[in-house]
C-alpha cells in the first residue's frame, strides 16, 4: 500500500513507525527537518521537507498513485485543504484528517462529504477523550476499556486488589465463581511485565488484568478482581477547555460538579453555558481554594488543561489532600509511562486516543476496530472473517487449529449479535466478527494476513 503521511508530530511519527514494513511504502511530509532526519534513519520510508498541503509536494511525494492520505499536521486547515488537493488533484481513494476545532467536529455530517469537503474519515481527539473519560465514569475501577461488535463485547483492564474473590486464586476459579457468566483473561502485568495467564496462574494482588467479556457482564467480572468502587457522585474538573466542558454538561445531571477555571472571561462564560455545575475561578494548585471546596470528599479529580506539568502537580496535590481519585490528561506521551499507576490513577493521552482511531482504518483485510491500550504496548483487534476452507486460512477452523502468533488470543466471538467468549475447539464461521487480543502490537500485522482472503489456498 503507498501511504502518505502529512505531519512528523507524535501521531504521524507513530503511525508511520506502525506502517513501515515491507508491504507499505510510506512518504512522510513536514516543514521540520529536524523531526524527519530520526524517521528517515531509522525506517524504511521516504521524507519530504515541505508544505503539506502544496499540490508541487504532494505530487513529489507520488499522491499520483497513492492509496491512502493520512493529515495529521498541527493545523486543521491546512489538514482539510490537504485532503481536498488530494482529491481533486491526485484522486487518493481514502484520504484521513484529524481535527481539533470543535466547531468543525460539530458540523461534520454537513461538512465531511465528496460534493463539499472529500474527508472519507475524521479523527476528533477531544472527542474521543472525552467518551473515554465518560466510559471510565461509568465503570469506577478500570483502568482502560474498549468496546467492540457495535458495544457487545469489551476489553477491560482492571488493578488487581486484595478484597477481590479472585485475588490469590487460579484463573480456573472464575468459572466456580460465575458459573453463568462467560469471560476471559487474556493478559496480566505484573510489574509491568506482560504474560499470557493459563488457568493454573494464581492471580496477585497489584497485578494489572486484562479480560473479555460481553459488555453487560463487566461489572461483574471486575467485582472478582477487586470490590466495586461506589459511583462517582462528586467531581471537580479542572480546566475550562473543550474536554472539560463537554465532560461537564455531560456529568452535571448525574453527579455534583465544580469546575476549577483561572480565566476570568473563560469562568463567567461557563456559568453561563453550564446550568449545575458550580464553576470557580481560581487556581487548583491553591490549597485554600481546594479546602473550601472539601477536597477531602471528591471521588474523582480530573485534571484536564493544556499544561501537562500543571495538570499532573495539580493532581498530586489533590490526591495528597484527600481526594479518592485522579485522572490526568496529558499531551506528551512520554508522561504516560512515568505517572501511571503511582499516585495519579488514571493518565490519558489525545495523541494516543489519535493513533488507535487511525488504527482503524490503516489496517488490511476486513479490520473493524482497533484498540491501542497500555500506551499502546497491546491492542484489542476487531476482524471479520471472510471466505470458506478454501479461501480463508479461519473460517470452517477450530480455534486450536489456527496459527496464530505467539502472545495473540482470539477472546470472543460476536455471531449474528450472540457473544461468545472463544474456546479452543470453537469454530469460527464466516461473517463472525473475532475479537483478538495482542500482546505486542507488531503481531497485528500477522493477524491481519492471517484474516486475508486468497484466490488460492495450500
């Protein structure tokens, strides 16, 4: 596949370190050359210093006989302009954008189409942080969660605490212990060490578990790893941004909120756009300001500015005061490995929410979904199987008998709305959508081939 990549930021040096392989030929384009010296060193691609959104440029980089434009540069325009040369010009079948501005995001049916703006996929990161945090609100206790099959099946890594009917018990327990509920685990870290659990592996408290399940049985299966936290009722979000605010009116139904903002204008503008949530102005790092505030009674600190350095002091300082839990947003994903786990509960990066969406639609064969979690160590994969015996190296195969790599799990199987959590002698039949889990995201590429559908079969 020729792919051209327009942005040598985080995201489009991560995904061309994804795609650069032997069956891709990758041209990435930034006006830096200071980001495209490395990329050039170390992968098998081509880098052209430019304007991305030049027709003189793209067409330098071979958008003649491209097959898929992925914008993912700093600037939203210049993403969108990219995309309509791309089209006009050069006809690239698929061609990718993100975009940030929410004002465009909240006009995308209108806009995103061939007769105004050819976007055949947009990538929105805020939006997407923002159904994460809501997803992570419902479920207290997980850590990560994607759902698959239209939101049937979930892949969801929890703490392993002591309290946990599982903790201190083999795997092959969870069964006894719900004997009508079909899960498994798939993955557990312990001391961030990665190993694929068998059902004589006794799980340890501080363990970070990965399971598969269908999407009504989460609770449940969290219930055994360690006790439910009780619903979030009182949140304090800090920041008055679009993640913010979005996640306020979301809350401010269901839950008591108060809204940290230090802007004045930006303060007296959410008032005015949020009806129950108390919004202050002031500085989270103010420790009078979080007493008043009884810090000490707040479930859920979120801190969700721009500034990574101040959203994690902030949230330190939080959880020192007395504060249950705490969620960080960071841009950096370098931050990600460093605070996660310790004091700070929970950290969430855009640029990673931004990889595992583009994730989707880069991948080859009948891929439906892709979850990059763990900061993007595993992924959860979604496939559709295709073909007969004789086309397909899945369909009419037990499970046993398939090739797969090593550390990949096929979890669950989705069959006409009918989750199934898959066993070694289940067989997959055509049309089944097989979620697959992966313990190091370079095996997707074998599970993909895997999936593909030959003319010919040996």
């Amino acid at each position: 596949m020729k792919i051209i990549i327009l942005g040598a930021g985080q995201v489009g040096t991560s995904l061309a370190s994804t795609l650069a392989n032997a069956d891709n030929d990758i041209t990435i384009i930034d006006d830096d050359q200071s980001r495209l010296s490395p990329l050039q060193e170390k992968y098998d691609l081509q880098v052209i210093k430019g304007n991305a959104a030049s027709p003189r440029v793209l067409r330098e980089a071979g958008a003649s006989d491209a097959d898929l434009l992925v914008a993912v540069t700093n600037s939203d325009e210049s993403n969108m302009i990219a995309c309509q040369i791309a089209y006009t010009l050069f006809h690239i079948p698929t061609k990718i954008a993100r975009i940030r501005n929410p004002d465009y995001v909240r006009e995308r049916e209108a806009l995103f189409n061939d007769k105004v703006l050819p976007i055949d996929h947009i990538i929105a990161p805020e939006l997407l942080v923002t159904q994460e945090l809501l997803r992570l609100i419902d479920y207290p206790g997980a850590l990560q969660m994607a759902h698959f099959a239209e939101g049937l099946v979930s892949l969801v890594s929890v703490k392993a605490y002591y309290g946990g009917p599982l903790v201190g018990y083999p795997i092959s327990a969870l069964r006894d212990h719900l004997p009508h509920i079909e899960a498994r685990i798939v993955s557990i870290f312990r001391q961030e060490k990665p190993f694929i659990p068998q059902g004589t592996t006794i799980v340890e408290a501080g363990d970070e578990v990965f399971f598969i399940c269908a999407t009504q049985h989460i609770k449940a299966v969290m219930a055994e790893l360690q006790r439910l936290e009780k619903p979030h009722k009182r949140i304090m979000i800090v920041g008055g941004g679009n993640i913010a605010t979005a996640l306020a009116k979301s809350m401010e139904e269901k839950c008591r909120v108060k809204l940290i903002e230090k802007d004045p204008q930006r303060a007296e503008r959410l008032a005015e756009q949020l009806s129950n949530t108390l919004v202050l102005l002031g500085d989270a790092s103010d420790q009078e300001l979080l007493f008043e505030e009884h810090i000490e009674n707040i479930d859920l600190f979120l801190a969700l500015t721009s500034d990574d350095e101040a959203n994690i002091m902030n949230s330190l300082l939080a959880k020192r005061l007395g504060a249950k839990k705490a969620i960080v947003l960071v841009q950096r994903m370098a931050y990600l490995h460093l605070i996660q786990g310790g004091t700070i509960d929970i950290a969430l990066s855009p640029q990673q929410a931004t990889i595992s969406a583009l994730s989707n639609h880069v991948r080859k064969g009948d891929i439906v979904r892709v979850a990059s979690l763990k900061q993007g160590l595993v992924e959860g994969i979604e496939v559709i199987a295709h073909g007969d015996q004789d086309s397909s190296k899945v369909v009419g195969r037990k499970v046993r008998e398939l090739k797969l790599p090593q550390g990949a799990i096929i979890g669950a199987i989705v069959r006409q709305e009918q989750v199934m959590i898959a066993h070694k002698a289940t067989t997959i039949e055509e049309g089944d959508h097989v979620i697959v889990f992966v313990n190091d995201k370079k095996q997707a590429e074998e599970i993909e081939k895997l999936f593909q559908v030959t003319s010919f079969f040996l």
